[in-house]
C-alpha cells in the first residue's frame, strides 16, 4: 500500500488529509482519512516542516492499512547539501522503515542534484521529486507511473482535494 499526504489551512486550523492505494499506477483509492488539526504553527520559509509535519503525523494515526511510501506535497531535500526538507522529518518520525517521495510542483533550489525532474502528459513543468528510504529513480519512475495524463497524478490530485473538504 502507498500512502499520499497533504494539509489545508485556514487562519490557525489545518485539514490534514490521506489517501492510501494499492499500486503506483490505481486511479481509485482503497481508503482514505481526514483530521482536523486545531492549532498549527505559522509558516516559516526553509522550515516547513514544522507547520506540516504534526498535521501529516495526526492523519498517519489514523491509518489502519500497512504502508510502504508516503508520497508528500513538498521536499525530502532541500538541497545539494541534503538540508532536510518535510520529507526527511517525515520519513525520521517513521523510524526509517518507510520511504518518503516528495512531489513538489515548484522549484525550491536551482541546481540540486537530489531532485529528479518529471514531466507527465503534455505539462512543460516538472514535477520534482526527492526521496529516502527508495532510490530516487525509481521514486521519479513511480511517479511518473501513476495515473493522469495530466501533470498532477490522479491520486494527488483527489487528496488535495480532500484535504480542502473542511
């Protein structure tokens, strides 16, 4: 089972959603979750982590199914110097047993050669992926695999918009 992870916010509240699938290439969910989250801390550049990850870590509870990635809106590295990103605290709060693929849809560091760059469908952007626990190849190609022709896979997509169904 593979997990995706995101978190909505409104004013000091956050919607934390998951949705866990079988295969890298489902277009349906095998189940999902949803928490409210009451407090979160603000928004700090470079330190994302620290509003997103309680947030994930509450939903991830609730999470009944076996899980071997967990796919988040965000980085596992920040850069070329593997400055830890989202993805990273997350993947050191699961005791490294599993892997963590960070989908970003922009840019966060010019030149860091821990990102792969993926594009899906028709998009002209990529997505960038990192990841720990799994290859980064094989993390882009999983990625890459999952359904959609469009940019945003399928199963991010409808987390996403989960996550927003306060």
């Amino acid at each position: 089972m593979i997990a995706c992870v995101d978190v909505d916010y409104e004013l000091n509240k956050a919607c934390a959603a998951c949705i866990v699938f079988e295969n890298w290439d489902s277009s349906v969910e095998y189940s999902h979750y949803k928490v409210i989250v009451d407090i979160v801390a603000d928004y700090e550049s470079g330190n994302f982590y620290k509003r997103e990850l309680p947030c994930i870590v509450k939903v991830l509870e609730l999470v009944e199914e076996e899980v071997e990635a967990v796919v988040v809106d965000g980085y596992v590295w920040l850069n070329s110097d593997k400055k830890p990103g989202l993805g990273w605290y997350l993947y050191t709060y699961l005791k490294e047993k599993t892997a963590v693929i960070g989908v970003a849809k922009t840019e966060y560091h010019s030149g860091n050669i821990n990102v792969s760059k993926v594009f899906r469908g028709m998009s002209k952007k990529p997505l960038y992926i990192t990841a720990i626990g799994i290859n980064l190849s094989s993390a882009a190609e999983n990625i890459k695999r999952m359904h959609g022709e469009n940019r945003i896979p399928t199963i991010l997509k409808k987390v996403d918009k989960l996550s927003k169904s306060w």
